[in-house]
C-alpha cells in the first residue's frame, strides 16, 4: 500500500488526522473533569478565603433560599453565590447598586468552567454604602405611596391604652413610663423586642403586627395608640428600622402609630411609615397624652367663662327689662280707665237689681192673686170627679171583673192567649182561668156547632 500522505514536517502544519504518541512528549492528555478539579484544587488552595470589594450586580434569590449575584468593579466581574443559612444571617438586604465587602472562599464551577466565590458573610462598605441602601430603599418604598400624606391617621386625643414596641430592658421603656405618668396616666402595654441585630427587624414587624392583630373587646385591650421606640446610635444601630419588612408592617397598622426611633438628627423608613415621626421616645410620650393637669385647669377655664357669660347675660338681660319697663305706661294710668268703667258697670248693675228685684215683687203679687183659697177648692174638687171617673172605667175593663161576672180566659197550655176554636183545637190543652182560680181542660173534639151546646157536649175537665 502506498501512503500519498505527506510525512510529519514535509508541509510545515504537523497536522495528523489519528492522535499518536510522539517519542519523548511526556503531556498525557487529561479529561475535562480531570482538569477542571486540578483547577478547582489550585485556585481553593492558592487563595482560600478572600476578601472582595464590589458593587452588587444581578442578585436573584432562588426559590431554595439560595442568592445568586455577581460583584464588579470598574475592570472585572466575579460571581458569587451565598447559601441559604448565610443569606439568612446577612444584617440587610442586598440590592443592585450598593457597594460591598464580601468574605468568602474562591473556588471553581466545573459546570460552566468559571470561578465565583463563595460568600459567607457580607457588609456595606462604608457608611456612604449604607446611606445608598437607605435611598435606594426609601425611593422603592416611596414609588409604592408607603410614605403618602393621605395614608396617615390622626393620632387620638386621650388613648386609653398605649402599645410600645421597645427593648423591655433600656433606658427608654423607663421614660416613656415616667413621662406618660407625669402628664397623663394611661394604660401601657409594653412588647418586648431586640431593637438591634440580625433578629431585631423581624421581632418589631411582628411586635406591630401583633398589636394591629388583637380584636376589639377581647382579654387584652387593643391600643389605641401605638410606639415604636429605639434610643439613640450609629446608622448601623438604627438600621433594622430600615429594614423593608418594618417599614411595611408601620405602613399597615391600622392603630396610630408614632415612630421615635434615635435622637432628633436621626431619620429612619420607620419615621416616614409612620403616622407621625417624634424626635425622641420621652417627646413621643408627650406627644401621645395632654397634660391632665392642664386639661382640669382648661375645663376650670371653661367653667368659669360659662357662669361670667351666664351671669352677665342674667345683668344684661335685667337691662333691657329695666329700660324697657320705663317706657311701659305707669300703673294708674294704665288702669284709670279701666277702673272708672268699672265703676260705671257697679252702678248700673245696682239699679239694674234694684228694676228686676221690683219687676220680680210685681210678678208675685199678680201669681198671688190668683191662687186664693176658693179657687183652689173648686179646682180641687174638679180634679177629684175626674180621678173618680178614671178609678171607675179602670175597673170596668179589668179582666178579673169580668170573669168575676163569669167569664173564662183561656189559654194554651204551651202559653198565650187562646181567642178563637181553631186555636183551641190546634192546641188542644188548655188553661181555663175563672173569677177564683184556674183548671186544666184538653179538646176531645171539636164540631161546628151553635152558641148553645148540650151539657153531655161540654169539654171534659182534667
């Protein structure tokens, strides 16, 4: 067989299409995987943990609670990833933009044949890193209307009981108490929370929460107010009222809120959220009650300015009465007339009397005149006659003369009158009612017959 292949070298490009071993090359071909973990071994031995100052870029939070993200400088980009359990430990939440020192350990992703670190933990760099995060977080929330005037409530002007959201062991949970007693007692209900560390911004959001969450009536009292108090520090103190998850919760609660977090030259998100910002905890306190002293001495005021107004309105009043009874007519001259007729009126009532007292007299010496004793006689008798003549026609027709005279009333048995035969028949026992007393008949039969019967025809008698 012939080979019309050129030999090694005849055509300068050292081309082969089947790899050979070459005498005396000692680079035994490795693997992809095999490279890749000499890499790995190397860069993780080399460097170790590193500490890197960067700009957080692309960070993204996997559903496994993992976060992905890469930090830059000016020349370069290196990936990161921090896992769950440190993501978890980090005091902020990282953003795009915001400047960093990460600590971690370099190594390999063989997978894609990069490098990235490792992140184990992370700080802003420097405090103009954290007022960035503060910005940036603030225009986020703001975009959102959290901050909006319109969101706020007014705050109550005598709450019966008041919520603090403080740590229960500080300074300021003592003067809250102190100044609220001074000014106006109150019921307080006090909600123990870390006001800094990596647990504090949880333990305050559910602090809020929890207030907003107890029901009206209920075993405790809801608030009516509530406060979200921290002393005084550095931005990385205060920062866990920063932190978004208490902005959010502040900006939720449905119970009045004031936010006195830090000194007067300290600003929080908490202080924007808020219904109202107070410049310390003990002028929260103030803000949060009146003065009881001050609020007797007001209604002392108002009483007061009642019964001055009551009784110079009484004065005035006696016045105008006063004035006004000059101008009425005086009595005499207001009654003269009514007087003078009056008497008027007596005197001719008393000749009146006197006219009808005469007229009277007259009438009964005509009345008298007529009634004398001879007259009265003959009227007397007349009316005798006639009572006598009445007495006598009132016993003509008496029924019971008449049967005296022989007579019989008949009457049914079942009751009434029996005037005719054929009421006799149809009722066929009778009463038969003489001059001296009464008996029972019943109709045998009963014939048309003459008025004069014969004895034997005669009803029978029971």
């Amino acid at each position: 067989m012939i080979n019309n292949f050129p030999e090694d070298g005849q055509d300068g490009s050292g081309a082969r299409l089947v790899a050979e071993t070459i005498p005396g090359d000692n680079a035994v071909p490795l693997s992809v995987g095999e490279l890749s973990l000499k890499l790995k071994r190397f860069v993780e031995g080399e460097f170790g943990h590193v500490r890197l100052r960067g700009e957080i870029s692309g960070y993204k939070r996997a559903v496994s609670g993992h976060v992905y993200l890469a930090l830059k400088d000016d020349s370069a980009v290196i990936d990161a990833v921090i896992w769950k359990g440190a993501a978890n430990a980090l005091a902020f939440t990282p953003q795009d933009g915001i400047e960093v020192i990460a600590t971690g350990k370099l190594t390999t992703y063989p997978g894609r044949s990069k490098y990235q670190i490792v992140i184990d933990r992370m700080e802003l760099a420097g405090e103009g890193a954290l007022m960035a995060l503060f910005e940036k977080l603030k225009a986020k929330l703001a975009g959102e209307g959290l901050f909006d005037p319109a969101r706020k409530q007014t705050l109550p002007f005598l709450p019966r009981t008041i919520g603090v959201v403080t740590s229960p062991t500080g300074a300021v949970i003592r003067d809250i108490l102190h100044r609220l007693a001074d000014r106006f007692p109150s019921h307080v209900i006090v909600w123990p929370v870390a006001v800094q560390g990596e647990a504090a911004a949880g333990q305050i959001a559910a602090a809020v929460r929890g207030f907003d969450a107890i029901a009206p009536g209920g075993p405790v009292p809801r608030p009516d107010l509530v406060i979200v108090a921290r002393g005084g520090g550095s931005i990385e103190d205060l920062w866990a009222f920063n932190e978004e998850v208490v902005v959010r919760a502040i900006a939720g609660c449905s119970i009045s809120l004031i936010s006195a977090v830090g000194h007067e030259t300290d600003t929080s998100l908490s202080d924007f959220a808020a219904d109202l910002r107070a410049p310390t905890p003990t002028a929260a306190a103030e803000i949060a009650v009146p003065v009881r002293a001050d609020l007797i001495a007001a209604v002392a005021g108002y009483a007061l300015r009642a019964e001055r107004c009551a009784r110079r309105y009484q004065e005035r009043g006696r016045e105008r009465l006063a004035a006004l009874a000059r101008l009425l007519p005086r009595r005499d001259a207001l009654l003269g007339p009514q007087r003078q007729k009056a008497d008027e009126l007596g005197a001719r009532l008393d000749r009146a009397l006197e006219a009808r007292v005469t007229r009277g007299r007259g009438q009964l010496d005509r009345a008298g005149a007529v009634l004398r004793p001879a007259m009265l006689a003959r009227q007397l008798a007349a009316a005798q006659d006639r009572l006598d003549r009445t007495g006598k026609l009132i016993d003509a027709l008496n029924p019971k003369g008449l049967l005296k005279r022989g007579y019989v009333l008949v009457e049914a048995r079942s009751g009434g009158v029996v005037t005719s035969a054929a009421e006799a028949r149809a009722a066929g026992a009778l009463t038969l009612n003489f001059g001296d007393g009464s008996v029972a008949a019943r109709v045998e039969r009963a014939p048309p017959r003459s008025y004069e019967k014969p004895a034997s025809e005669q009803p029978s008698l029971l």
